[in-house]
C-alpha cells in the first residue's frame, strides 16, 4: 500500500495594505525584507553593508603637545590631550557624552568599570634607563588603583633621536567624582626628559558596564 503526499499551493497576493496569504492579511512591518530586518532601527543607523553601526562607548585621544617629565618623579602627564574621532581627523572633547578631561585628568560622566590603555613615547633615555608609566585613580595607587603598569628599560645606544615607547592597560572601577590619568617615571641622569607629543603618544577610555 501506498500513499501520496500532496501539497496545497499557497496564494500570496501583495497589495497596499500588505500581504494576503490564503486569505490571511499581514502587514508589510510584519515581514522580514532586507530593508526592515531591523525594524526598531532608525535611519542612519546601518553601515554601508546592512550591519549595525557599533556605536563605541568610549574614546582615544592622543598628546597634542610635548610634556616634560621630571628625572626620577612620577610625573602626571597634565598636558592636553586631544580626541581623535573616526572620520580621522581631530574632535573636541566637549562632544563626548561620557567623559571629559581637564588639564590630563578624565572624568566619566557614567559610573562603572573602564578599560584604561596607554602608550607614551619618551625621547633622550640612555642605556640602563628604566620608564615606568602607569594610569592612576585620583593620582594614587595605594589607596584607589593603578592600571596599567608598565616598566622597560632602554636598550644599548639610546639617544634622543630614539624614542623608547612604554604600554599598558588594566581596567579601573571609576564614579563620577573620580577621575583617570597617566604617570610617568625615568630615572635618567641628566634631567628632565619630554614625553613626544604625536599619534604614538595615546591614552584612551572604553564602558565595560557596571555591578549587577
């Protein structure tokens, strides 16, 4: 004995109104079209291929003018840092919603915990210098945080011409009477070294959230 599978055909008419399937009337927002598969999202909100324009909930800035730092003084680098925004060219730090600096101290305007990263350049080490640079809740890390510790020695023929460049990152419980920023050591013999200004002398912020 054998048996036989039928299918019904489906009628789907398009009309003003929507879509009638079989006599069922949906909506146009209903269904799911390459042009409404998000529809809570608004114009603009989609990048060029249809994907979500991750908005990022934080902010890089890099050192717009030369710092000195003191021969074996942590120094905080309370220079200007300026923002870079992602059309490549420079942003005021008035238009960030979340945070701002004042005089190389950024403020969240958000409670919660930052991914803090750096990188500084600093010129005229010598040999067996050592560069210990390190991002410092309200300028204390004994008692409020330090993220980010970095030490390195300079290698062999360091001069002024060659920058020896310090990283780090770590991440900072930060309220909004706090604030964040960047120090810097050299024990160096002969004075005062600059923390270079430029692209490759950076600091930056990022939300990870809050306690649950």
């Amino acid at each position: 004995m054998s048996s036989e599978i039928k299918a019904n055909t489906i009628s789907e008419v398009t009309s003003a109104n929507g879509v009638s399937i079989d006599g069922l009337k949906v909506k146009d927002s209903a269904l799911v079209t390459d042009t409404n598969k998000y529809p809570y999202v608004g114009s603009g909100e989609l990048n060029s291929l249809g994907y979500f324009r991750q908005p990022f909930f934080g902010a890089v800035y890099y050192l717009s003018v030369d710092h000195a730092v003191a021969q074996t003084t942590d120094t905080e680098i309370d220079a200007t840092w300026t923002k870079f925004v992602s059309s490549g060219t420079s942003g005021s730090t008035d238009s960030d919603p979340f945070g701002k600096f004042n005089s190389g101290r950024w403020t969240p305007t958000v409670s919660g915990f930052y991914l803090c990263i750096y990188s500084i350049r600093v010129n005229g080490l010598t040999s067996g210098d050592n560069l210990i640079t390190k991002i410092l809740k309200n300028s204390s890390d004994a008692t409020s945080g330090v993220a980010g510790q970095s030490r390195i020695q300079a290698g062999a023929g360091s001069a002024d011409s060659i920058a020896v460049v310090a990283n780090g990152c770590g991440i900072l419980a930060l309220d909004t009477d706090d604030y964040a920023s960047l120090f810097v050591y050299h024990d160096n013999g002969t004075g005062s070294k600059n923390a270079k200004n430029g692209t490759n002398s950076n600091i930056g912020f990022y939300f990870l959230g809050t306690n649950l």
